[in-house]
C-alpha cells in the first residue's frame, strides 16, 4: 500500500524538488498543499502526474488541524519557512490525526526545541523530525561517516555557498536575514562564547574557488558539541558567490548590530528582488565543505576536508534530499525510530548521496596538511 505524503509549502524552492522526486514513485500518494492553488495547478502539470491531488492550506490559519486531519495523510513534510518564527502547530497537528512529520527547518532554536514533543510523540508511536535540511541532517551525516577515522575530534566547521544563479525563495533569504548583525552562541575553545550573524568573515576553499562566508546561527552550533563529545570548537559559515552581495548583506549586518535597523528578515523580498538585478553574473554552481581536525587512531594531528560539488542548478536538491530519504525509509518499513527528534542519525551519509545519483553533484575527501 503506497503511504499518503503531504507535501506543505511544495512549490517552493525545495518543495518543489521534494515533489519531483516523489511523484511518479508508486511508493507514495502525494498530495501537493500550499496557498494559492494557481501555484499547485502548475506544478503538477510539470510533474506529469495527474494522480498528484492538490490542497489549498495555510499553516497560520485558524483549523489547521481539522483541515489537516480531512486529507488523512501518514507523513506530513513542512517545506514552508522561514520556521524562526513558527511554532510547532503543525507536528502537533501531526500527533492529532495519526501522521509522521518532517520538516525543513533550519532554525537553531526551533529544531533544537522539536524535543519537548518526544514523550507525546512516543506514546502516539510516530516520528517527528526536525532540520531535514542540508543543517543539520546532511552535515551531522558527514560528520558521521567520518568520526571513525578520529581518536579525538577536535573541531568542527562548516560552510555552505550557492552560486549566484540558484534559484533563491523569500523563506530562504528571510531566515538568513533573521540573524544577520545579530548575537549567537558559539562554541569555541571548549566553552560558549559570543560571534554575531554573518561576520567574522573568511575565505573558504570549495573545490570550485574561494569564497566568502560569514557567521551564520544554525542547530549545528547548539546539537554538535553534546553529540560528539570532547569537541572543543563548531563553527558554520555562509556566504554569497558575488562579492558585491555578500559584503552588501555583511554591510547590513553591521547596521543592524549597531542598531539602526531593528528587523532586517522583514525586507527580504525586496532584498530578493534586488539581488536578483545581478542574475546575468557569477555561476550556477555551489556547494558544502565540513572540514575536522584532531587527532588520529595513533595520536597524530589529523584534519580532513569533506566536499561537495553541485553545477547546473542542482545546489537546491541537497537541502531537498534529507526529506525525500526520510520518506523512502518510512515507505520501505526501514526507520523505526519514534519520537520527536532533530534529523540526526536517521540516515547515512551513503543514503543521502545514493538518493543524488541523477543530479549534478560531486563529492570529494582531502586529508590537509597540519
């Protein structure tokens, strides 16, 4: 029997890819919900599939779980963020009509917090998950795959950079926007320490060039130092392909961090649409690095950078994927665990590449110098 998927938010950027990916597969019955029907109609007439059934919903309305509850759905994927600001109505919605849930969050507070539904999520027998995204589903994946080949893991840091092309939503640019100039918690030298959102800017190496990245307040920072033990530093960064705009973004943040612009999440479409003037420049092609460093089996300094590589557009598909393994496993009976959890150790970081055999994505593994 196929499992009922509804897919909330699902023309949006990552919805949309999420929907690509299940449709067609006779493993689901998909259901397409998001606001404007216009929106929905068009998508599933370039997904092909007219078995695809449609939703008009809105999380933020009054009797969201009454109307959650009338589709019947066995997994619910909330695709539609920025989640800074939501709180847990859908999940709890979830609980109430018998439904896993996933989402793609990557708020440090709100996956961080996704726990306080564990003990009802476990007596109802589903699973609720947080952070199906590239933070901190995919990065704790590669840590993962890695930590065997460490004695003692030291630090951790991390950092993303799409090309300039990549498609861009209001949700995303909001909740980057959200922590610009803003204090974050930063585990550094074995101890909590004070970094503020998209500065202590750097040049970081991707297999395609340096970029830079800044800052950016993640679940990582929260979830990394109590699952892996004894690492003493997590840092993630961000950053954006065109010089122009990540200093532009970085100029912002200093405005907001000296207080003269209070709420800069609230201009992220006209951001967006700004940003968008410079689409003729720089590239499609983007991806992750997640560099460790410490000690080996024998004791020996040891630093290792993973990569990942994503051309032709394809950077969207890695926040995108996470969900889409989620849902396969829960189709093929092969995740049990239950409870309400960030996504961390549902998957294997070879699940997650298997699930990018046809796009555009590349990895690689250097061991660095000391």
């Amino acid at each position: 029997m196929s499992l009922r998927v509804l897919l909330i938010g699902a023309s949006g950027v990552f919805g949309s890819r999420i929907a690509h990916q299940l449709a067609g597969d006779p493993r689901f019955r998909l259901t397409l919900a998001g606001r404007q029907l216009a929106s929905l109609v068009a998508l599933r007439e370039s997904l092909g599939d007219s078995s695809v059934h449609l939703a008009v919903l809105d999380v933020a309305a009054v009797g969201l779980a009454e109307a959650l509850a009338a589709l019947r759905p066995q997994l619910v994927i909330h695709a539609a963020g920025p989640f800074q600001a939501q709180d847990y109505r859908v999940a709890e919605a979830c609980l109430a009509c018998g439904s896993d849930y996933a989402d793609l969050a990557d708020g440090r507070d709100f996956v961080g917090g996704i726990g306080r539904l564990d003990g009802q999520a476990k007596t109802a027998g589903r699973l609720l998950v947080s952070g199906a995204s590239t933070v901190p589903a995919f990065s704790s994946a590669v840590v993962d795959a890695l930590l065997p080949r460490f004695r003692a893991l030291e630090t951790i840091e991390h950092a993303i950079s799409p090309g300039n092309r990549t498609p861009r939503g209001d949700a995303t640019v909001a909740a980057i926007l959200g922590y610009c100039g803003r204090p974050l918690r930063l585990w550094r030298d074995g101890r909590w320490q004070r970094g503020h959102g998209w500065m202590s800017t750097r040049r970081q190496a991707f297999p395609f060039g340096r970029r830079w990245v800044g800052l950016c307040d993640v679940p990582d920072l929260e979830l990394f130092p109590p699952r892996y033990p004894g690492v003493r530093g997590v840092a993630f960064r961000a950053g954006l392909e065109l010089r122009r705009l990540h200093f532009g973004t970085l100029a912002a943040a200093w405005l907001v961090r000296l207080g003269l612009i209070r709420d800069l999440a609230r201009h992220a479409p006209t951001l967006r649409r700004i940003s968008e003037w410079f689409l003729g420049a720089g590239s499609d092609v983007g991806g992750m690095v997640v560099e460790l460093a410490g000690r080996d089996m024998q004791g020996k300094p040891l630093r290792l950078r993973w990569s990942l590589s994503a051309t032709a557009g394809d950077g969207p598909q890695i926040p995108a994927t996470p969900a889409v393994v989620l849902a396969r496993k829960l189709a093929d009976g092969a995740l049990s665990a239950r409870g309400a959890m960030p996504c961390m150790g549902l998957f294997t970081l070879d699940e997650a590449l298997a699930a990018l055999d046809d796009f555009a994505v590349g990895t690689q593994l250097d061991v660095l110098t000391a």
